[in-house]
C-alpha cells in the first residue's frame, strides 16, 4: 500500500514539474534559434552568429548548474553581453604618417566615422599635387599587408580586359570555350561579358560553400577554400534564374577569373602577378590561395577569423595587398599607364541609384555630377575601399583589419572631401 501511495506521489509531482520542464526547454532553444534567424535575416552571419553559439553553450551549462529558468537566461545574457564587449573592436592610438591624411581621420573620428575600426591604413592620390602620394594610418602604415576581398574582382576586371586586347580572350563568346568542364551545362553558356558586369545569373556562392559557411563561420573559420573541380562543379550545378540581371557574385568572378588563368595558359596567380602585380610594381600584393599570408583579422563584433584561403574562388577575392601598392595601382589608373583601362568604362545598369559597370568595376555618378570608379572588398577579418575621380586625378583607398562594410563609406567621404 504504502509503494502505492509513493508511485501516486511521484506521478503527482512529474505532473505538476513536466510543463515547467518543457516551458525551460523551450525557451532555452528559441533564445539562440532567435539569435541566428536574426544573424541569418539581417545578413550578418558570418560576423555575429558566434553570439548565438556562445549562448547556446552558456545556458546549458547555467541550468545543468542552477535547474532555474531566470537565472539560466540572466546568466547567458551576462556571459554574451561581457564577451562581447570584451571582444569589440577598439581604435589603434599609433598615429603613423602624413598630417594632412591624418587630419582627415580625425574630421571623421568627429563625425564617428571610424567606430568600429581598430588599425586602419589610408592613402590620398592626386597627380596635380606637389605630393601626388600620401599615406596615414593607425595602427597601420603603408607596408602593412591586409587582405583586401572583392577589390580583387576589380583587379581580376583589369587583366581580363588586357587579356582581350592581347587577343586570348573573347568577351562574346561562352565561357566554356576557355573552361570546356562547363559545356552542356547552363552555366557554360554565359559569356565572359556577362560574367564581368555580373548578369550571367550566378549565384553569389556556390551550394557547398555555403553549407561550410553554415558550421564554418561561427568558428570564424575560412569557408572558401574551393579547389578547381569543386568550384566547377558548383557553377555547373546553378540554374541561372536571374540572367540578364544585375546579381552580384563571386563564384561568377571566379569563373571569369579562372577563364582568363586558362587562356593564357598559367595559374591564375601567376597571370595577376605577371600582367598586373610586376608591371606595375606591386611588389607586397599577392593572391593568397594556398598559405596564410596576413595574420588572422576580426570580424565587425570582434571574433578573431582565419585568413581566407581561396583557392580556386581567388579572382573574387584573394589577393593581400598594402596601402602603398595600391597606391601604384591608382596613379597607374589615374595616368593611363595600367594594363585594360577599357574594364572601367561603364557598360550595364546596376541595381544601385546611378551606379553602372565596367568589367567588375562599378561607376557612380554623385548628386554633385563627380563620376567614381570604385569597388570595395570584405574578407572575414579584413574590409577595404579603393575609389578614383578620374576627371580630377584623384583616389582615395582605405584598408582595414576589422571586416567593417563601414570602409565603404569612410573612403567616399575621404574621397569626397579630398579637394
């Protein structure tokens, strides 16, 4: 009688206890699941969903500890919240270079310009100038190696246009003519046109580097390093449902990257080095795409991230380079003497106000009637801006060690404001 009463009593307890249990469990899995669906809607995965992996660890070891909803939930947010303040980002105080270029941080760092940043390196180009070169930074100067991202689409546009005027390329044509691994399949079809002004229909990354992006950006790990056979097999796999509109995409680039590489007949860091990075005396840029060349950058919430190793995703965004190469890049431009000018002479609409392209380089026409030549790059540690007036012989380029998409935006002030 009495193992009767005692069954009676725990059933009786497991009742009252059982929706409480569940109400924890689910409140302790929709706390971080909330965390990502906002990561993954607001577009800040790869910065800031390590914030819901922490979280998700916090409150598992807080209610193993406490087995008590409220302070579970208190104890998570207390440990996210102090990580990452901890982790943010905060400016460099070395003040390195030109007074004038410096000057012009500091009109910024008013305006708040530079929240966000940590070590950023700047230079001022412009040919009528006494000093046609300047360079300042913080925390960085001019030889500092970063990874500047998509920028290298640009540089990518500038050698396949030099490639045209040699003759080993047809912007007309189907890709699968200089890559034949793409024939039958819709992806082969596209022209190297459409792939330069990003209207060939391409997803923006293929389907298996998104899946390692998934696991790969909360560890801040590098997601890209795609070898030649996977990343045509991922152009093959895509459908195209956006062609002959402006969509963005860097396995597009890649492909066209990758073209050029094959019709020339040399791996593709070998053509940037020779057509571009020698010519033009480049000596610290390179294409980063078997072994680390910069330390570790952070991203914009301050996660320590792996260089990005691209292998074959390169021409979209593997090349490190310094303030004072890039430099040689922009006078090259602003004089003539660099190698495909043609690729900055716009050619499609865009789905940006005012904004054209060239062959990857896009052209915006500023409400005060400037015309800038531009393109900003962002790897998951590093963020760069590199923009020129050619009509007044001007550019501004902007590197930086945080993958802050706010370097855009410091940079067409910078360039606005360089009068």
């Amino acid at each position: 009688m009495e193992r009767v009463m005692a069954s009676d009593r725990t059933l009786a307890t497991f009742a009252r206890r059982w929706p409480g249990r569940v109400l924890a469990a689910v409140v302790l899995l929709a706390i971080p699941a909330v965390m990502l669906f906002r990561s993954l809607n607001g577009g800040t995965y790869a910065d800031d969903s390590w914030t819901a992996l922490l979280m998700t660890g916090a409150l598992a070891l807080a209610y193993l500890v406490s087995r008590r909803l409220i302070p579970t939930v208190l104890v998570g947010a207390l440990v996210v919240g102090l990580t990452a303040w901890t982790l943010s980002p905060s400016l460099a105080d070395s003040r390195i270079g030109d007074a004038a270029v410096l000057g012009s941080l500091d009109r910024e760092a008013g305006q708040g310009m530079l929240a966000g940043f940590q070590d950023l390196a700047v230079a001022r180009v412009d040919l009528d100038s006494a000093h046609p070169v300047r360079f300042g930074g913080l925390g960085a100067d001019e030889t500092t190696l970063m990874e500047v991202g998509s920028l290298t689409k640009a540089m990518t546009g500038l050698v396949i246009r030099d490639a045209v005027d040699r003759g080993e390329l047809r912007m007309d044509i189907p890709v699968s003519t200089y890559l034949p691994q793409l024939a039958g399949s819709p992806a082969g079809t596209v022209t190297l046109n459409e792939l330069v002004t990003h209207t060939a229909g391409y997803a923006e990354f293929g389907a298996a580097s998104l899946r390692r992006a998934l696991w790969g950006a909360p560890l801040g790990q590098n997601f890209l390093g795609t070898g030649l056979t996977q990343l045509l097999q991922e152009a093959r796999e895509g459908t195209l449902p956006t062609r002959g509109a402006y969509a963005y995409s860097t396995l597009g680039a890649a492909i066209a990257g990758q073209a050029a590489a094959a019709a020339a007949g040399m791996s593709y860091p070998d053509l940037m080095r020779t057509r571009l990075f020698e010519p033009l005396a480049m000596t610290h840029t390179v294409i980063e795409d078997q072994r680390s060349l910069v330390p570790g950058g952070r991203s914009k919430s301050g996660l320590r991230v792996q260089p990005w190793l691209l292998d074959a995703y390169a021409p979209g965004g593997g090349a490190v380079s310094t303030t004072g190469d890039l430099a040689r890049l922009a006078t090259a431009l602003l004089d003539g003497t660099a190698p495909g000018l043609a690729a900055l002479d716009p050619t499609t609409a865009t789905d940006m106000t005012g904004t054209h392209i060239g062959d990857f380089w896009h052209v915006s026409t500023r409400d005060d009637g400037r015309t800038l030549a531009w393109h900003n790059g962002q790897t998951g540690g590093y963020s760069s801006y590199f923009g020129i007036d050619r009509t007044r012989g001007m550019a501004v380029i902007v590197l930086s060690d945080i993958a802050n998409p706010a370097a855009y935006d410091l940079g067409v002030e910078l360039l606005a404001g360089h009068d």
